[in-house]
C-alpha cells in the first residue's frame, strides 16, 4: 500500500525560513514523480512542483519557482518543499502527492493528509 | 498558462439524479491531458478521471469523463450522499499543470 506521511502543522512568522516533509512508502521511491500542490483554505488547488528522486529532475509551476525548492533524499524516501523567506501568502494546506506512472508527472493519484502552514506575525 | 473555467459554481441534486459538471480550458489540452478530482471537507483530494475519460482504480463506474480540446465534462450518474463534495479539473498539457475553481455538488 502507497502511504505518504507528512509533516506536522508549522507556525512561522513572516521572513522565517522553513521546511516541511513527506515520507514515501510502499513504491520504490526513486521510480516514481513526487510533488507538492497547494490549497489555500476554501479556495482551489494550486500545482507548485515534482521532483523525480532518481537524477533530481525538478520541474516547478513559474509562479512559485524561486521562492520555494523541492528536493528529495533518496536514503529515507522523503520529498521535501523549503522556503528561505516564508511571507504571509505562503499560508496554505500543502500536499504532498505521486502520480499515477513515471511517464507523466501529473496525474495525481495518491495524496499525503496533508501540512497546514500558517504564516503570520 | 491555461485557465480552466468550471461551471456551474455549485450543483444541488436530489439523489438518483445525474450530475454533470463543466471545465473549460482557455486553449486546447494537449493529449487531452484533462483530470477531474473529488475533495470532501477537510480530506485531502482524490482523482477520479485521468486521459479526459480514463476511471482512477476504485473509482466506480457512475464516474465517467469526457470531451476533447477545450471542453471537458465529468458525468455522475445515479448520485449517492457520499457523492456531496467539491469537484475539480485539472489539465497537465501544457508545461505547467493548472486547475480549475471547483463545482460544489450538493445532495439534497
């Protein structure tokens, strides 16, 4: 069975830095896309990024390239998303996600429950 | 980028009726790289269409998905209680994958 555990809520305060995790378990980590999509609360998803932990190919949506990085370690099968200046839109429920196959990166199929960050001063 | 237009905003239906939500890309989708995904209150989201048409494992056949280019559509026939959720698409042709706002689908 495919689990993705993620990271408890954080509280951080506006130019903080911050970085929040996803154990991967039940698929051979390094085979597989894995990748982060936001949720401000009551509003849509957005799509930040996927990282494929084999070689590090990254790929990221341009409106949050820059602010945030995605990266992988394949020695604990864990995905990371990372922020060096968190601001108060940051805010959001993060999740973290694997797609259905190797061949495209987005077909979501499988969601972690989920890391509520709340950013405020 | 490309914008997904989803209509109507909200859906109310009795049970045993068919439900069927609209997305609307501002260009065509390459591949018809369309999906469509349930989230429940407080749950993380659950995709149930990929390809446009294609049924996710476990998702039950009232679930289907259709349409080419710009115009998608998600099908939920004989609608259940369980089925009370909110709807989005999402297209992954283009280089950088987008969603639409969401159907709100209430069961009366």
């Amino acid at each position: 069975e495919v689990r993705l555990v993620q990271s408890g809520a954080e509280v951080k305060k506006p130019g903080e830095s911050l970085k929040i995790s996803c154990l991967a378990s039940g698929y051979t980590f390094t085979r597989s896309w894995i990748g982060w999509v936001r949720q401000v609360p009551g509003k849509a998803l957005e799509y930040v990024a996927v990282i494929y932990p084999d070689d590090s190919d990254t790929r990221y949506n341009p409106s949050f390239q820059g602010h945030v990085t995605i990266s992988a370690d394949k020695s604990i099968n864990t995905a990371y998303l990372q922020w060096s200046s968190l601001r108060a839109s940051d805010s959001a429920m993060y999740y973290c996600t694997r797609p259905l196959g190797w061949e495209v990166p987005y077909e979501f199929a499988q969601w972690g429950q989920g890391t509520l960050v709340t950013v405020s001063s | 980028e490309i914008v997904l237009t989803q209509s109507p905003g909200t859906l109310s239906l009795s049970p045993g009726e068919r439900a069927t939500l609209s997305c609307r890309a501002s260009q065509s989708v390459s591949n018809d790289y369309v999906g469509w995904y349930q989230q429940k209150p407080g749950q993380a989201p659950r995709l149930l269409i990929y390809g446009a048409s294609s049924r996710a494992s476990g998702i039950p056949d009232r679930f289907s998905g259709s349409g080419s280019g710009t115009d998608f559509t998600l099908t939920i026939n004989r609608l259940e209680p369980e089925d009370s959720a909110v709807y989005y698409c999402q297209q992954y042709g283009s280089s950088s994958p987008t969603f639409g706002g969401g159907t709100k689908v209430e069961i009366k």
